[in-house]
C-alpha cells in the first residue's frame, strides 16, 4: 500500500466518521452485515439465548420479570454462551420452580458477575455445562442446582441464605474460593 493509498483511506474514514454522526461501527451496525461471536449483545429482561455470544445484562429485573411458575426468567439454550450480569440483580418472586438462570442443554457456558434472589433456583445448569463465577445467590430455595449435569464449576462466588447452598446429588461439581453462609444445607451430593 502506497502513502497515496493510506492518504484516500484515511479521508474515506472520516467522511464515513461524519456521515454517521461519529457513531463508532461494528460488524451489527453495518446494513447487511452479521454480528460476530465477539460482539456483546445488552440484556435488560428475561429473555432466551439461543445463540452462542457474550451477553451483558444492562439493568436490574425486578419482581422476577413476570416469570412464569415452572419457567426460568434467563433461558440459555446454546453453546458457547457467557453471561455477564454486570453486578446486576436478577430478583424473583419466589414462586414455584422458577429459575432466575437456567443452562438447559448446553455447553461450555459461563455465568458471571450477577446476583440473584428469590427464585427456586437461582442458577440451574440441567443437561449441559457450566462453570458460574463470581455469582452472589442468596434466598433462593437452591442457590446453584444441578440436574444431569457435567463439568460444573462453582468459582469465586457467594452462596449465602438458600435452603440449599448448592444441590449435586450424584453429580460431580468443583468447588473452588467460595463463601457459603447461612445456608439450611451448604452443599447437597447425595
């Protein structure tokens, strides 16, 4: 590339700069083009993820965010998933078999940065793996709870006031710089 080159390239960057009001562009923002797995996809309700991708919660959801009994307020479904709360609180109304986030058949999921209270499970991983990190569950019926899961772990988080701090019955989970507190039972394996 001449110096001829980078000139025109740089006076077509910034007429591209001022035509779009200086507004920086990603591969989500160009017409016609794909996001790609690096870019990060803002949550602020429940909702389900059914595509692999870094999402970021951007608010609170307050009062279980209409929950319904039986259901889970955020639903991954994919593979390849991380879901950074952001410090977030994702709160609940404690009814029954509600789930404020739940990995259902999927893999290699991360869950992070986000706190959650009054649900039946604060985190279910169901059929699928997961490693939840830096996660605060507390009045929760279970704070983590796993059900035909493999390769769960359970890292840098605070699991305090459930009945259950975390439910691995038959199941294999590594545990590592927990805190857990107040719980009825800390860790149930059998």
């Amino acid at each position: 590339m001449t110096l001829r080159d980078l000139r025109t390239l740089g006076v077509l960057a910034a007429a591209l700069l001022a035509v779009c009001g200086g507004a920086v562009l990603t591969a989500a923002t160009l017409p016609g083009a794909a996001a790609t797995d690096a870019t990060q996809t803002r949550i602020d309700s429940c909702t389900t993820i059914d595509r692999p991708g870094e999402y970021v919660l951007t608010a609170d959801i307050e009062n279980g965010g209409k929950t319904p009994i039986s259901k889970a307020c955020i639903r991954i479904t994919a593979d390849g998933v991380t879901l950074d709360g952001g410090g977030h609180l994702v709160d609940g109304r404690g009814v029954s078999h509600t789930k404020g986030v739940a990995v259902v058949g999927a893999r290699n999921v991360v869950v992070r940065n986000v706190e959650l209270d009054d649900w039946h499970a604060g985190v279910l991983v169901e059929s699928g793996s997961a490693t939840v990190r830096n996660v605060r569950t507390y009045s929760n019926a279970y704070g983590v709870r796993l059900e035909n899961a493999t390769d769960v772990a359970v890292e840098n988080s605070t699991v305090e006031q459930n009945l259950v701090g975390v439910s691995a019955i038959n199941q294999s989970v590594t545990l590592t710089n927990n805190e857990f507190s107040g719980n009825e039972i800390e860790v149930q394996r059998e």
